[in-house]
C-alpha cells in the first residue's frame, strides 16, 4: 500500500512540474483565454471531462489542465496508443499517467478484391467478396470493415459469422442509407479491415480511478481534425459513464466546448465553456446492467452530443461559417465591441437560425449579398470594420497614417534585437509544424487542412528549442566577456558567472518584448492599407460604395433577425426604437459608445481582426 501511494505522489509530482513549464508556453501563444462556467465542475467526487471539439490535438489538453489546476483538480487523459509512439509526446504522456487507447483507424489495412450487398433488402447482414480472402488472417469475428468515407466519416460494419474466402455475415444491418448505396454497386466497393480491440484494460484503468474520485478527460470524437463541425462521437464515453454509474460510482459528466478564433495562429483567442453536468437517469443505467446496452449507450451518445452542440460553435460546412461571421459583424456593425463568450453564442444562434431557415427566399436572397460583399472584401484585402474608414476627411486619414507609420516604426525598432535573436526558433517552429501537418494530412480521412496540429508543434519546438537558444548565447557572451569583456563594456569587477547568469534573464526578456511589441507592430501594419485606399482616387469611390453596401446589409440583416429570432429564441427581447431587438438576452449594443471608426481612429485593436473570420 505504501508503494502505490509513493507512486501517486511521484506522479502528482511530475503532473505539476510538466504543467509548469508548458502552462507559460500555452499562456504566449494564446492572446486570450476565457473561461465560462467552471464553476460548473465539482471540487471533489469523479468527473468525467467530455471536450469537443478537438480542433488543436495535445494543446488542447494543457488548455484544459490550466483551467482545472485552479480547481485543484488534475485530469487524467485518454490517448490514442498510437501518440505514444512519438518521441516527446510518449514521454510525457507517460509521465502524466494518460491511458493508452488502441483505435481501430491505427490499425486498419486495405482488404483486397471489392464487396456488396447481394440481396441489400431481403438479407442485408449477408456480404459477399469479389476477390476477397475473409478465411486471411486479418479477418475475425467481432472484426470490423469500414467503407470509403464520405464527407469524412467511414462507416463500420462489425463481422458476426466468416463462411469461406467471400462470404460474410454482419452482426447487423448497415445503419445508414448510404453505406447501402456504396453496397449496392454490382461490381463491389473497396474496403479496409481491422482486428476486433478488447478495450477491456482501458474501461477497467478508468474504473478504477473514478472509484478514488478522480477527473477523467475524453475526447469523444476520437482524434483532432480542422472540420468546421464535429464529428460523429464514439461510443467509448457512453460506456465508460454507465459502465461507471453500474458499479454504483458517483459520477458526474461535464461538457466542455473549446471554441477557438485562428485555433493554429500564433496569438489568437479562445472560449473555453463548460456546460451543465449531463443528466443519466437510474433506468438508463439498469437498462444498461440488464443487457440493453446498444440503445442505452445511443440514448446517452445523443444527450452528449446535444449537450456539446449547445456550448461550441460547429456550422456544416465552411461557406456557411463565413456567412454567419459576416451577418453577425454586420448585425453589430457600428454598436462597438461584444464579448468573446457572446461572440461564440450569437454565432451558434444565427447557425441554427440559418439551419432551420436557409430555404425561405429572404436568407437565400441575403446569403448571396452577404457573399458577394465578402468578395469585394477580399479582392480589397479589407476587414468589415475597416470600411467605415471612407467616411472620414482626407486630412484625418492623412494624420492618421502619419502618425501610425511612425507608430509603426518605433515599434519596430524595439521589436527587431529581441526578434533577430528569436529568428531561429520562428524559422525552425515553421518549418516543423509544416512537416507534420503534411504527415497529418496524408494520414487522416477526416481533415481538410490538418491545421489542428500546427500549434501543438509550434509550441513543443519553440519550448524544446528556446532553452537551448538561449544557452548558446549566454555561453557565447560569456566567452566574449572572458575575451575582452565585450570591447570594454563590462567592467571587471562583475564576475563571469554574474554575466551569464543575467544572459539568461535578459535574453528571456528581450523575446517577451519583441512579441509584445511585434503584436502591436502587426495590428497597426494591418490597419494601414484601408488608409491607403481612401487617400488614392482610383479607390476611394469603391470604398464608399462598399460602406454603403454594408449599411444596406446591415439594416437587411437586422430586420430579418428581429423578425424571425423570436421564433426559435425566447429571450429575444420585443423591438424598442430605435433599437434593434437583441438576438442573445446577454448581448446589448451599447449606445453611450461612439462609432467604432471614430472612437478609436488614432488606436487599432486585434480584437476586430480576431473576430473578423
């Protein structure tokens, strides 16, 4: 008993520790972080995390382990087995106590020949093989074979009976429309194939410390991914809750939304929202113990899913992400700023709102001026906020511009000794990160740019690398105060040791500097070409078409909302001129603001080029 205790005190130990040095790293490459509803997370008793969705691979689980530290609570990770294999994450996985999960996906070979459907009505469990070897070694009972995906999702079909090299029976019929449709080709379809995997170990590990009241973290849609909506979730979460609840374990599960603006860009934000606790009734368990487990763990999976589509922003696919940034900018457009968590509401609000009415000829007919401004948009290289500059007197913006390139400047000044010295590990975290979205890419069926490993690289480079920067150059001043004490600079009454000593305070310092700087730096460049483009008369005639185009859209896009938010948002309060009516109760435009081009024409802010996307 001793010996185990000593264990889990090594490993508590060793938990803080790598959470201390990665907490900072996370801490600069995040601009901001904010968290809703932590309070929702018990201080004691086992927890289940349920997080979705996994838009930024292990960076999102230092994200999490931040937020839970100040609860004093540490997580206890599932992974997939195959991240173990990689040299640093392995390790420290290890060190934190992750439980290894073996993924069918890790484990899947192409089958040869091709299968179908023989008779998909009458018997449609009965699969037949062109070509096949289902008597192979790769085949068995409990086994699965998965179909091409589409749209990224590969549907499975689990083997209950092998009859020969090209007879198969499955335990049940395909339970999507069109799997039966890629089966009922009558010259077969490809296939891949994957061994049965007994979780067993898996479910008992994460027994066993929900039994001593631990935190157990889950990412249920069973790998990251950059899609612009989440994936179908496993069933190993359902199992784990009532296979927990059945063994009389006080549970509580809580979904988590990770909602981030530019998840992979250095220096952007993120929501961080816990739900309410997920209900599971008494009968859903004892359904679950006396042998019901398929419809148990599908009614759970449901209210999972549910309970995470409340609290994350997931359109069905990019276009419509960019056309509901578009109408919530132009809804807000000259109200001033709303908060990162309303942000993420009011999005989720017009997705729905789009969802439900996206075939009434008012949005289609809107959707496709809202398309159309966005062009113009971007052919301008303009930010929405961005065009309210072309209202403003040619001495103003000429002042303006002035005054930002010499902003510019100073800042730059500051910002290039810290930068040149940091320039290696820029270059070498770009790279990197490069490399492995690439070996991402090709490895998954379900990303689009697999842009969801790119911060996870950039800090695990930047944080192996920077130490090691840092050194070569303290060594290398101290050597050169050793010399000549830096041409005479430093005089010989400090000791060596004190100089090297201070290299590495200094150093640190410098780089803190320059990103704090360039940051500012950036979003000044990024303010300057509106500027330009109202000073040039070959543009400013377009740029006040397209301010004009935008108040149009702006007062199209609230009526529309005032008239048909109420139906599927109660808490939309009723019109009061001249204000528009409020799509989310906790959002409200501030009147006593100026507009937001005259109340900060001399100032930028990165706040409307984070949410501008």
């Amino acid at each position: 008993m001793a010996r185990k205790q000593s264990i889990a005190l090594k490993s508590t130990w060793l938990y803080d520790l790598i959470l201390w040095i990665f907490s900072p790293l996370v801490g600069l490459f995040f601009r901001e972080i904010q968290v809703r509803g932590a309070w929702r997370v018990p201080n004691k008793g086992a927890v289940i995390l349920v997080a979705a969705p996994h838009a930024n691979q292990f960076v999102d689980s230092v994200v999490l382990m931040r937020i839970m530290a100040s609860l004093n609570r540490r997580i206890s990770w599932l992974m997939a087995a195959k991240s173990f294999d990689k040299p640093i994450v392995g390790t420290l996985a290890h060190l934190i106590s992750v439980v290894p999960v073996s993924r069918a996906i890790d484990n899947m070979k192409a089958g040869e020949g091709t299968i179908l459907l023989p008779d998909p009505t009458g018997n449609p469990t009965i699969i037949k093989g062109i070509g096949t070897k289902f008597n192979g070694p790769d085949f068995e009972v409990g086994g699965g074979i998965y179909l091409p995906a589409i749209n990224g999702e590969s549907h499975k079909l689990e083997i209950l009976e092998i009859h020969g090299p090209e007879d198969i029976i499955l335990k049940s019929t395909p339970a999507l429309q069109i799997a039966v449709q890629q089966l009922s080709s009558p010259n077969g379809i490809s296939f891949k194939v994957a061994p049965h995997l007994d979780q067993t170990v898996v479910y008992d590990a994460v027994y066993d410390r929900l039994r001593k009241n631990g935190c157990i973290g889950i990412f249920p849609e069973g790998g990251s991914h950059d899609r612009p909506d989440m994936l179908p979730l496993k069933a190993g979460i359902a199992i784990m809750a009532l296979g927990a609840l059945a063994q009389n374990t006080t549970l509580t599960v809580v979904p988590v939304g990770l909602n981030y603006f530019h998840a992979h860009k250095f220096r952007s934000r993120a929501v961080v929202e816990f739900g309410d606790p997920i209900a599971i009734s008494s009968g859903l368990v004892e359904n679950f113990k006396s042998g019901k487990r398929r419809e148990s763990v599908g009614e759970l999976l449901d209210a999972i899913y549910q309970a995470l589509a409340a609290i994350t922003m997931a359109a069905p696919d990019f276009d419509t992400l960019m056309l509901v940034h578009a109408a919530r900018r132009l809804y807000y457009a000259g109200k001033g700023r709303i908060p990162l968590p309303s942000v993420i509401e009011v999005n989720r609000r017009l997705v729905k709102g789009y969802t439900v009415y996206k075939s009434d000829p008012r949005i289609e007919n809107l959707s496709k001026s809202i398309t159309q401004y966005n062009r113009q948009l971007q052919l301008l290289g303009l930010h929405d906020s961005q065009v309210d500059y072309a209202r403003f007197s040619v001495l103003r913006v000429l002042t303006s511009l002035v005054y930002r390139v010499g902003k510019l400047c100073i800042l730059a000044i500051g910002t290039l000794p810290g930068l040149m010295l940091f320039s290696p590990i820029f270059i070498a975290a770009r790279y990197y990160s490069h490399k492995m979205t690439r070996e991402a890419l090709a490895g998954s069926n379900v990303k689009i740019q697999g842009t969801d490993v790119m911060a996870t690289w950039k800090i695990l480079v930047a944080g192996g690398l920077a130490p090691l920067l840092y050194t070569y150059y303290a060594t290398m001043l101290g050597f050169w105060t050793h010399y000549n004490r830096v041409n005479g600079i430093i005089p010989q009454s400090t000791s060596l040791w004190t100089v090297i000593l201070a290299a590495y305070i200094i150093f640190p310092m410098l780089t803190f500097a320059a990103l704090q700087l360039g940051e500012i730096g950036m979003d000044i460049l990024k303010s300057l070409r509106p500027l330009f483009l109202c000073l040039s008369p070959f543009s400013l005639g377009t740029l006040n078409k397209l301010r004009e185009r935008k108040a149009i859209l702006s007062r199209q896009v609230t009526d529309l909302i005032n008239t048909l938010g109420p139906d599927l948002f109660p808490d939309c309060e009723a019109a009061k001129p001249p204000q528009p009516r409020k799509l989310y109760s906790e959002v409200s435009p501030n009147d006593s603001l100026d507009d937001l081009a005259d109340s900060e024409f001399f100032s930028t802010s990165a706040t409307d080029d984070a949410l501008s996307w």
